[in-house]
C-alpha cells in the first residue's frame, strides 16, 4: 500500500518507488506463472511472452467479459479473420508503406535500435542527470521530447550526430536512421511468388468483410464488427515486459455509421457517467485530466460525436468492471499531430502503472478512409445505400473528359491525366471550370505524372446537371475502438496488486484483489489437515463446484493454514473454504479476511 | 434427409449424391455468412477463410465447452504461447527438418502441384473409368493408394514418370518430386539472423514450459497442460475446402504421466461407453468398425493404457455432444507404418462427412519423445522426480570409455565414439560387454560417423553397479488428444443440416439442427406483424434476454412470418418468440416445430 501510495503521489524519488513496485509485482507473476518468458528454456525471444495457467485464466475471463459486454450486448457481428495477410491487403491499408520505426544501426556489430528511444534516453538523462546544462539547452530538449513522433529520418538522423549518441551497448558509431517495416513478412503458398505478412491488426479483416456484414445486417446502418485475434508487431528492440511485445492479442470494434447522422440511440444511458478527460485543449496549455460529465463533453464538442462518446462511456464501464482503477485511468485526446490527417477525432484510454500512462484502448473516429482505401484497391464498391422515401431532385457534378483531344495532346500519359481530371472533387472541378471559361485554359496537377500540365477547355467538359435519385450512396464512416488487452491485463495485475503484513507481522504478503470476474480462480478448498475424512468432504464440494461451473482448486499440502491462505491470496482467489470438519465448512473472503461457517452443502452451492 | 441417407447409404452413385449434399450445405454456410474466403474482395487466398458472424458465434461456443468440458472438469493447466516460434524450439522437434509434403513442379509455369496428389488422382480415375485395365494393374494401383504415405521421394518421382502423369493444367512435364517444409517462415527482431516459424502445432508451446508446468502442479504427476490457438501450415495446393487450409485453430492436451503407471483414476467412469471402434486389426483384415465397450477394448489391450482410453471416452462425449452422430463417428488406431516409431499408441477420432471419414482429433500416446528432444536440444532436463519413502537400493548401468585409448584407435572421431557409447541402452551395452569379455572386441555402430569401428576390451567397461536411491529421475510419457477445430465444426455442420418442404410444399427448406449448446444464436425473436406496440413488447423481452445472457436477434423486417421462421431455421437458431399480442407471445421449437403460448414476462425469462 505504501508503495502503491508513492505511485500515485509522485514524490521526489517516484521514480526508483515506482521500479521497486514493479520488481514486486512481477516477481510475483513470474513466479506464480502468471505469465513466463516464451522459449525460456532457449533463453528466450524478446518481446514474446507466455500466458501460465493463472495469467491464460485472467486472459480468458477478460475476453469472455468483453463479448459480454461489447458484442452481446450490442449485437455487433463478430468475425474471425486469418492472421496470414497477403500483400495486397496490407498495400491498401498503407501498412506496406507506411508501418515503419525509424532504425539505427551499430555500424561494428550491425546490432540494431530504434532511433527515436536513443534520442529520448539521451534528452532524459541529460535532463535528469546534467545540473551543468544551461536554460535554453534544457528548453531544447524538452522540446525534442516533446516533438519525437514527429522528427523526419534526416531531422532524427542530424540530432544523434549532433549529440555524438553512440550504440549503447559499445559506444560504436550510429548509422542514419531508415524506416524499417514492423510486419512479420512471410510467404503463401509453394512458389515464393505470393507474398503475405502478419496482420499487425484485427480491422483489415473486418473492412475487407464489409459488403458482406452489410448485407448480413439487412443493409442498414448502423452497425458494428467485432474481432478478436492475434496480431503482430517486429519491434525493433522491444522494452517494457509486457506492454510492448512482438505479438499480442487485440480485441477490435468496427462500427459503421453514416457520415451524416453519427447519434448514437443509447448514448443516453452513458451520458451522466463522469471520469477523467484529457482533452487537446488541457494538454496543450499544460494542465491535467479534468473530471468530466460524458454528456457535456458530447454536447459542447469537445467529442467529436455522440458515436464516440458512447464507445468512450462504454470503455469506462468495461475497464472500472475489470477492476481498473478509475483514478488511475483518463481518456486522453489525440493531438492534431498526432492524429492522422483522415481522423475526425481520436481518443485514447490511458492507464497509469509504474512505466507511466500507458495507452490501452484507442477510440477513433476513422472516418471513411478505410472503406475508401480498399474501394480503390479492389474496384469493389464498399457503400451504403439510404433509400429515399420519394425520389429527390439532386444537383450533382457531372466531368467528361474528352478522351480524343487528351490523347492528341498527351499520347501515352492519356489515362493518367483522364483519371486525375475524373477523381477530382467538387470544390477543385468548379475552379478548373471557372479558369477554363475566363482564360481557355489552366495548370491542372496530374499526381501520378508528379507534375502539372495544361488544360484545355476543349479537353473536358464540367458541368452540374440536376438529377432525380431515388437513393444517396454513400461511403460509411468507422468508430474504432481497439483493445490492447495484454496491456489491459498488465496495468489490471499492477492495480489489482498489494502486499499486507503476515499474522505474525514477520513478513509481507502479496495479494491480488481481483473482482471474482477476472480471478484465475474463483475458489480455493482445503483440508484443515491431512485426514481421509476431511479430503472426501473437499473432494465433495470440488465436485459440486464442477457442475456449477465455478472454478476452483483443490489445495491438499500440509502446509499451515496460514501458509496455503497466503498462496491462495497471491493467485487473487477471492474465496476459500477449509474443511475443519465432517459437518460445517469455513469460508474466508479474500481481502476482508472475513468467515462465515456453513453447512457442507451450503459450501458446495 | 433423403440426400443425407444417401451420404449414409452408399448406394452406387454415392459419390453424385454426396457431393449434392455438399454443394447444398456448403451454399448455405456462405449464404448466410457462417464463413467467407478471405479476403474474397481480392480474389481471395486459397486455404483462408473467415468465420462469419454465426460461423464464429459456433466457433466460440465450441471452444468454450472444450474449455469446460477438457480444461475445467479436469483441472488442466490451461497455456497460451505465441504463434512465431524460433528455428531452435522447431529444430529440436523435428519439424524444421520433417515437417514436408513432396512437391513437384509444372516444368514450363512453375506450378506447384503435391506429388502424392497427383499420383493418387491418377490412380483412382484409373480405377473408376479405365475399364479395359487388366486385373494385375488394378491390383497394382490399389497397392500405390493403400502405401501412398510410405513412398519415398525417388519412388513417387518413378511412378509419375511410368504412369506419364503431367501438369493437370497444362499437360506439361513435371520436375522430379523434392520436399517443400509446410511451415511459414518469417525473421525476428529486425537483423535478419533469426529466423522463426509460425508454429504448426500448439503442443511445442506446452512441452518446452513443462519444468515451470510440473512444479505449478506441486512436482506431482499425473497432470495436464492445454492450449488453444491458431498453428499454420503452408499447404502446397489446398482443396477440400474448410478440411484443409492454411491457418487453423488447434486444442490440444498434453498429459503427463509416469511411463511406469499409466492407469487413470477415472477411467472408471467412461469404461462402459459403447461405440465404433476401428482397431488396427480389423482394419489389415478388411472390416468396417465394431461397436466396442470402451472398458473391454483397454482390458484386452486393443487400447494401450487406461490413460489413452479415458481421453478417447471423454473425446466421444464432447463430440457426440456438440452434435455429432455418433453413427458416423469412429476411433481408428493408426497402422503401424502411420505412427511415428515413438509412439506407443495412437487413435483418429474420425467423422464421416461428403469427402469421407476425415481425422479430427488425434490422440497419441508419443511416449517420452517430446520432452527427451527438448531436454537434449536445450541442455535443460525436462524430467520428473519420484521420491521414495525409503531408499532403494538399484542396480546401474555404468558406462566408463576408457578416453585415452579411443583417442589413440580414433583421433578425431574420438568424441563421437565416446557419445555413441555413454549413450547404449542396457540391452545393446550387456551385449557389447559380453561380446568383449569373450572375443576381446567387437564390431560398434557409431551413428555419427555413419559407419562401425572396431571397439577393443580396454577401451570401455561396462558393469552393473548396486546404488542406494532417495528418488527415481525420469521422463514422463505424454497422451496428446489434439482437436482440429475448424474440421469437427465442419462436420458438425454436415451433421446437423437437413432440408424439409414448405408448408405450401413447393419448396426445400434448410434447417440446422444445433443443439442449444452449439447454436450460433438462441433466441429469435419478432413481432408477428410490424405494429410500435408489439416492438415495443419485442425490446422487452431482447432486454431481459441480454440480462439472461441469452444470445439473441429482433427481427422487425415485414416478411411473412413462414419467411422469418424459415431464416431463423437456416441458421439453426433453437427457439423464436413471436409477439402477436401485448401480454402472451408464442414460443416455437425448431425441429418439432412445436409452439407454447406463455405471458410476456416468462417469455423474457
């Protein structure tokens, strides 16, 4: 408790109390096989961990609560995608090209880092560590830290040369930095010529679906996905135990929404909740998570949408169920910096452990670009349709490329410039019309030429026709909540964890307080001691525990009592019962300490 | 059911027949979305398909029982280890190495065919559409089918070229046969140096955890550990559909057990099961499966050990329960030349289906194979103590080389020499010594060298030596029941599909006969006619539902209420409530078709 404390108060040595809790908790989880170093055995991979049976248990309750609460719940349609991923797939998402780190090399022993955490390290030490750096140096670096996502390879690469950052384990010189690709790469089939990756995420399988959940869900909008799967990331050079890992599972939610109306029809039922926020403003004007009402954030546009808010207020529920920490936990907003450029709105559930605020769930409103992205690569149109009630007149933008004049004038890059002029929007069309009717002509920029050329107004015709439609086609905008749930699981052991003196006052105990939801175990049964009589009661009640489904464990060593409480306390069994006789049993709750003595009928039900 | 006593009856166009009831089912489960190929938007990948939103509601509901069934009644140790796996853990069993199929090439294309495929392909048209081939042939090409697995490379690469079998695509000519390992490959951590695997199987997982597994269990045996999750297997060309494809969800069970007691304290309460047994006899003498009493079947010694046959009874529970009949269900032990030449003991739980009777579940008696390889690969003894009450006094083996002379006699080969003979069992070292002790030397195979030497009498003693012991040390035996999900939930699906004719009779409906267990959705339920007064009623009752935990769906669409019921039996759902008032509703069984009227409240309970 005492440590516990010291996390959340952040006194001056927080730091090294914050470590000395973290060594204690996972101390205990390796050793009670919560979770284990993968391939130990081989020394072990980095970045691939385990489940023990205690930890597999955990992982399994959370799962099973979290198809409660968010599919069943909703009624959103689960799926269960392949982790094998062929390429193209992932080219249209932008993983391909875009799912990088930044890497530096050893230039000696070729061993490789992420450039961004050499840099970090280096600002952190030297700020923490350096009483000789003047004002505007530690303005300097603060602002790195501040800007380290954003730092171009050369901006990166300059930094480390200009702060001499050598490879850390020899002091060797660094290479320039270069993106490398995180996606575990592998091929399909025999012939070496199909290549495919890992998934890095659930969502491409359910995007790629969504014709077909569309049709499944009788063409109406909205409505929500749902997977839960392996995913995969090739860290550079994985830190942090269980927080950052080359593979791990993700509980992912697709909801589809039309751009137009993103209400939600139950967000009433979230609205009153209050919790801690974090929006942009805050952040940026350097104060801390505010409590807030879910329904003011909604209605004062501080979030996006009520779609949003809904998930964000469900998010709560589910995470404050599992035993999360409510003031420990804070929904953080997306910067615009950090958000991509297609996001309407993102915001982060962040939970506080001894490595800090930890990022678990990310909630963003993606808005249609995935559905676009896969349109475009696969020519299948992924669309909504609203029928309308009587047909309605519409003025719709009408752009005809006069494909004779554009091949005279561009022979062999015709289609390319066809193609730009067809794919632009509303706003770019009516100004190339309006320059073609003043001037006779205008620079028009083909991208897939990388350069501008001239236009002519014989060369396309623009105009607006009015149009009688009897539906709107439209492409859906996704809610995105994805759930990092071995994340969720490490930061739940840490505030689910905590030590109390023995009996004798001799020793501290260790002691999960798992809600009975999550425990591995939900009862522990033993003997008082080592007697035929007393084993057949337990193995009574352990029969009548079985049939009612509850999970439990039959603890027979002779050791104290005293001694098989405090390993049933460190498993976070809520409950146990000691057969001290042939008549009653005694039950024991596991934090209040408190018993109650029933009948051995009554223990069994 | 007329197709589906076809499938049974296996009248002459059985073959026809069979795959009409495959095409029909088939044609339903992706109708209605219980899978999908993946990625079908781009053409798909062959062997990957997705679970649709019922497919992966059944999915799930199997895995959970599993997980009650196995996992919770016999207080397994549940697991859960990464799919990438270093080269090391796949070396050491076996699997980078023998882990293969036999590819051939299309010469001019590169295709990949199987070279067995091919092969068989040919054979069985042979057989089935050659009328003019001698009896002498027929009996030739049976032969090939019934030792297909056994051919080795050169052999099969023969038959192709008598038999002048080519491309089937292209009719060009083949490459000679050359194995292709059936894992994905990929590279860890981002220098290139590491090369992993997916895992193919879950098993290796569990094996290289079992020192930390055994002492979780308080260093006693008899325990289980168990996994569930996805394994991979870069199939050269899949077909069969969802039998054989690329990525798959494994359960398997790793029971250890002392080599020397291979009873099971439970046995007792499968012993008197009854179904059809296919033993290995029966199988070389032509005839079909025996119903058996499982109890007789382990007494004689049909089945190995008690141990085996607990898990193959508890095997026969779980699928007949999920709703597979047990008419076409049959354990078939492996033919000596199937089983790996560790195994003691191996039996298929086999489910008749369209493409025959399919394996999906093994369960092996591997012996101590498993961990003895991962021990010797790791330097890390995989080993289990039996402590004795007293000390024992035993006799060993003792094995000196005498270094000094085999250095003399074998130079450089010294050290294999040396490893060859620490490593004799009793049997071949008590003839050696002999073999010494009467002519002075002795012909020696040495492995490592490929060749034997000559081993003199003053290069090694052996002797028998009395030792006092505290424990016995040793490597337990392992029975491994592992479940191919995807397969038994196939065949689940053949086996509880059958049509039935409209109430007007002019046309066949689908219905799936899950059990409540098993059914993707529980509950349908919908207003009679669409009225705000009975969707109210409808919301009600989905309410108290989701409170119940009862998987569930409104169906407020205006169809005819024969239509929503024939949608709701097309998707196996066991009960709908229909609301046609504002205090009773009607609740319908599906295959009885039977209908109760009870008050709004209970239908809700």
């Amino acid at each position: 408790k005492q440590l516990q404390a010291a996390v959340s108060g952040g006194s001056g040595d927080g730091a090294l109390t914050r470590e000395a809790f973290r060594h204690t908790v996972v101390n205990t989880l390796e050793r009670r096989l919560f979770y284990i170093p993968s391939f130990k055995i081989y020394r072990g991979v980095a970045g691939l961990y385990d489940y023990g049976p205690p930890g597999c248990a955990v992982k399994s309750n959370v799962l099973a609560y979290w198809r409660q609460h968010f599919v069943h719940e909703e009624n959103m349609l689960e799926v269960d995608c392949p982790c094998v991923t062929p390429e193209i797939v992932l080219k249209a998402s932008g993983h391909v090209d875009k799912f990088t780190d930044l890497m530096v090399k050893d230039e000696k022993t070729g061993t490789c880092y992420r450039a961004d955490h050499l840099l970090k390290d280096f600002c952190n030490e030297k700020l923490q560590k350096d009483l000789s750096i003047s004002a505007e140096k530690a303005a300097e670096l603060k602002l790195i830290l501040a800007t380290l996502d954003d730092l171009s390879p050369d901006a990166l690469g300059a930094k480390i040369k200009e702060y001499g950052i050598t490879a850390p384990d020899t002091k060797n010189p660094l290479s320039d930095p270069y993106p490398f690709n995180l996606m575990f790469q592998t091929s399909i089939g025999p012939s070496g010529l199909l290549p495919g990756y890992m998934r890095p995420e659930t969502a491409q399988g359910i995007f790629v679906n969504f014709k077909d959940l569309y049709y499944y869900n009788g063409n109406k909008l909205p409505f929500a996905a749902a997977q839960i799967g392996q995913a995969f990331r090739n860290e550079i050079s994985p830190r942090q135990g269980l927080l950052r890992v080359r593979e791990f599972t993700l509980a992912e939610i697709e909801h589809f929404v039309d751009p137009e109306d993103k209400n939600h029809a139950k967000f009433s039922e979230v609205a009153d909740l209050e919790f801690l926020m974090f929006p942009r403003e805050q952040q940026m004007s350097g104060q801390s998570a505010i409590l807030t009402q879910l329904g003011e954030a909604v209605s004062k546009g501080t979030v996006n949408n009520a779609t949003l808010g809904y998930f964000i207020g469900r998010v709560y529920l589910f995470l404050t169920r599992l035993g999360i920490d409510k003031d420990r936990l804070r929904f953080r907003q997306h910067l615009a910096n950090e958000m991509a450029h297609y996001a309407a709105d993102c915001w982060d559930a962040e939970i506080e452990c001894s490595y800090g605020w930890i990022e678990c769930v990310g909630i963003a409103d993606r808005s249609a670009y995935d559905l676009k992205a896969h349109t475009e690569k696969s020519g299948v149109a992924l669309v909504a349709h609203e029928k309308f009630a009587e047909p309605r007149e519409v003025e719709k933008l009408v752009i005809v490329p006069n494909k004779k004049e554009l091949g005279l004038a561009f022979k062999g890059n015709q289609k390319m410039v066809v193609e730009s002029l067809e794919a632009m929007g509303e706003e770019e069309a009516l100004q190339l019309k309006a320059a073609l009717e003043s001037k006779g002509d205008a620079e028009f920029l083909v991208c897939a030429m990388g350069k501008s050329v001239i236009i002519k107004d014989n060369m396309v015709k623009i105009s607006k026709q009015k149009i009688r439609e009897n539906q709107r086609v439209f492409t859906p905008s996704v809610i995105e909540p994805s759930f990092g749930i071995g994340r969720i699981i490490y930061c739940l052991f840490e505030h689910s964890f905590y030590t109390r003196p023995s009996k004798a006052g001799d020793e501290q105990l260790n002691v999960f307080r798992f809600p009975p939801l999550v425990a591995p175990i939900k009862c522990t049964v033993f003997p008082l001691i080592q007697k035929p009589e007393y084993e057949s009661v337990a193995q009574l009640i352990s029969r009548s525990l079985t049939v009612a489904g509850v999970s439990h464990k039959i603890d027979i060593t002779g050791n104290t009592i005293g001694k098989r409480y405090a390993r049933t306390d460190e498993l976070g069994v809520p409950f146990a019962i000691t057969v001290d006789s042939q008549v009653d049993v005694t039950i024991r709750e596991r934090d209040s300490k408190d018993q109650v003595r029933v009948s051995v009928g009554e223990g069994g039900n």
